[in-house]
C-alpha cells in the first residue's frame, strides 16, 4: 500500500514539476520516436523551467522589499543564494528524459547512464527540424 502512495506521489509530482507533454515510459533507448519516426533526440532534467523562472522572480521581488525597508546588503542578497540553492537541487533530483527534436514527445523512465550516448539540447538541430516544417508548407502553398 505505501509503494502505491509513493508511485502516486511521484506522478503528482511529475505532473506539477516535470515538462508537460505527451509522454511514454520506457525501459530502454529507443533508436527512433514511437510517435513520430524522428531519429535526432536531447536529453534534459525532467523540470520546468517556468517553475525556475518564477523562483528567481520570487527571489528578485524579495531583495527589492528588503533593500526598499532599509536592511544591510547582506540581508538584501540573501535571498538570491537561497532561491539558487532551492531551484538548483529541485533541477538536480529531477530524473532525466529523452526528448524528440521532432515531435517534443517526452520519454521517461531511463537513467543518466542510458542517456550517456545522448547529447544536450543542439539548437542547430531544433532550427532544422522547426523550419523545415515552415518551409514544407510555405513551397505547398
């Protein structure tokens, strides 16, 4: 019973955190995208980066109010750090994922050891596949 909380937990926490989009669980790495057919993929923590944004937002905000009230430097900074802190360890527990440059379908479930072989984001390879769809449709029309 308490591994099915946890398990539920978990996927709360993925829905909440982790990059939204269609997703699979898989196993082991797959040579081409189940949805799509694409072959090129990235390899990213499973965490949103608006929720970073907002935290250094959150962290900006609060060193204004505190420098605005009149307290020393190192009170006013300190939320800085804090936040950094925060936002770096929510990024570094989140698990990795397999992302399709294609279709931006989410694969879970692999290790950083599986993703070994695979390489960050390559905006180089984002732009091939995001503007040769442009350029299909604009040569149909």
């Amino acid at each position: 019973m308490t591994n099915l909380k946890n398990k539920s937990n978990q996927h709360l926490l993925d829905q909440v955190i982790g990059l939204p989009g269609p997703s699979t669980l898989i196993q082991q790495l797959p040579t081409i995208c189940l949805e799509c057919g694409c072959k090129d993929f990235y390899k990213q923590s499973d965490f949103r980066r608006s929720i970073g944004l907002t935290l250094v937002a959150i962290a900006s905000v609060a060193t204004f109010v505190l420098m605005y009230m009149g307290y020393n430097w190192f009170v006013v900074w300190s939320p800085m750090p804090l936040f950094l802190v925060f936002d770096r360890a929510l990024y570094y527990l989140r698990p990795p994922i397999l992302i399709c440059y294609k279709c931006k379908h989410n694969f879970r479930g692999l290790t950083e050891k599986d993703l070994e072989s695979i390489e960050a984001f390559d905006l180089e390879i984002h732009d091939r596949y995001e503007f040769q769809e442009e350029l299909k449709k604009n040569n149909n029309n």
